[in-house]
C-alpha cells in the first residue's frame, strides 16, 4: 500500500514519524495508537481493513521504532504527553477518528476526555479499566526485568502472557523485537507501569466520564489480561460504550488467526459504519461476536 511518510513536529519540540495512508474514496480519517513496547508495524493486520473505508494514519512515539532517530531520547515521556502527542497528530492529519491497542488506550482516553472537537468516535481494543490479578502478575514481572534490562525475560514475558495465543511466526518476530529495544524505551515501558501501579482504578480511569463520543470496547473471550467481562466496566463510566468479544481470541485479536481477523474487522466496520450513517445500536448486537 502507498503511504505519504513526515515527520510531524509535535508537543515539547518532540518529532514523530508518521504514515498517511490516502483513499481517495474516503471522507473519513482514523489514527491508530499502538501499545507499549510497540511499533506501528503491529498495525499490519489492521491496515487490511481500514484503509479501503478511511484515510488511515500511523505513527511511531517519539522514543520508538522510526521515530527514535529525529530525538535526542533524554527526558522520559509520560502518557499525558503521550496524549498531548495525540491531539496534535489529530489536528494535524485532521482525523476524525481514533483507535487503540492495549496500553495505547490510556493516552487515547487522556487524550478523548479533553474532547477534541474533530473525533467523532473511537475503538478501543484490548483494555479494561480493572487491573486484574493477571495483569497485576504481569506488571510486576515486567517491572522487575525492565528495572534489570533482562531482554531475553521481557521478551519471554510477551510471549508466555499476554502473546500467549499469537501465531509461532508472531512470536519469533516479537521476541526479535522486544529483547532488542534501546534501554531508553525500556526505561519508557517502566515509567508507564509504574504510573499504572501507582494508581487505584478509579483514579486511573477517572477521565473517561468526560468522555461524550461513541466507544466500542473489542476484547477476546480468551484474554486474562484486559478481559471481556472487566470491560464491561467501561459501561458506568463512559455514558456512549458498545462492547464486542471476539470468541476464541486473546489479546492481540485480528493478528492471532484468520477468523479472529474475521471477526474483529466484522465487529469495527458495524460500529464505525454505522455511525457515520447515524444508525442506532442493535441491542444484540453488542455482543453478537460473544463465544
């Protein structure tokens, strides 16, 4: 696919590379958050389906993947700025949409509760706002062989966890990438968990209430880690929440296999499409995608 690549001056002097991806058919544009430890390479599976219906934009954060080269990496960024990041991209590439994976969810959602005025309606995959005994787990793992720059044990982490259900071929080139991150983007990794540990749930999903656009929750049926049931939590906290389960799927969702891919781009285009039409919700619906 033809991208028109920038690099795009963004908060605190900070240079982000970014991909636009042009359908001239589209009247849409949707920005894609990655998560942690991340490149806009995980996005592969999800650019498939995207980018016939939207213009779609990605991009690396500062300290990462093909960003990493235009800053000096000496002071760490915190979601909040990574959120700020994200509004600037908004205005910049004019997107009108949003969607997350995984820990990209909390600069999102820092990010929506300050109610840009373009974003019409966001997809948020792989997030709960319940730090669940299994995620608790791995957070603290994580922590210690961050702390340690263990590269062989963070990137066994990823894969005995929540990449448990990834593909071999997956998980070689996630080990790959993981055990051979920059300590600089190590020590970013642990910033957030730590940020992430300091808080009680309440606290850290206090923002979402301010939050007035659409939102669908996507989660597998067979992710411990953001799981479909904590997500649900969402319901009391955001007044416009849509969930999705995609069955027989784990955390990384369209890249584990076909039907998962299947399911989940199935799941996104009913919720996206059917807003830019102002169609009302199915109750059913909600669900539907529930194993």
């Amino acid at each position: 696919m033809y991208a028109e690549k920038a690099v795009v001056r963004v908060h605190r002097d900070l240079q982000v590379h970014t991909w636009f991806y042009p359908n001239p058919e589209a009247e849409s544009t949707i920005i894609l958050v990655n998560g942690s430890l991340a490149t806009s390479a995980s996005f592969g599976q999800t650019l498939r389906y995207l980018q016939p219906l939207f213009n779609v934009v990605l991009f690396d954060q500062p300290y990462s993947g093909h960003s990493r080269a235009y800053n000096r990496n000496e002071l760490l960024i915190g979601k909040e700025d990574e959120a700020l990041i994200l509004l600037d991209l908004i205005e910049h590439f004019r997107a009108d949409q949003v969607l997350s994976f995984s820990w990209g969810g909390v600069a999102t959602m820092l990010a929506l509760a300050q109610r840009p005025e373009r974003i019409k309606r966001a997809v948020i995959t792989s997030f709960s706002p319940i730090i669940n005994p299994a995620m608790q787990d791995y957070l603290a793992r994580g922590k210690a062989y961050l702390a340690a720059c263990d590269r062989q044990q963070i990137g066994n982490l990823i894969n005995e966890t929540i990449g448990e259900f990834l593909p071999p071929l997956f998980k070689r080139c996630n080990f790959r990438h993981v055990s051979s991150l920059d300590e600089h983007e190590y020590a970013q990794m642990l910033l957030h968990i730590r940020q992430v540990l300091e808080l009680d749930s309440s606290q850290y999903m206090s923002c979402v209430s301010n939050i007035d656009i659409p939102l669908l929750f996507v989660n597998g049926t067979w992710d411990k880690y953001t799981s479909a049931e904590d997500a649900l939590h969402f319901g009391t906290l955001a007044s416009r929440a849509e969930f999705a389960r995609i069955a027989h799927t784990g955390h990384f969702l369209d890249l584990e296999h076909k039907t998962a891919w299947q399911d989940t781009r199935a799941a996104i285009e009913d919720f996206v499409l059917r807003e830019m039409r102002n169609e009302q919700p199915i109750p059913q619906r909600k669900l539907a995608l529930a194993g």
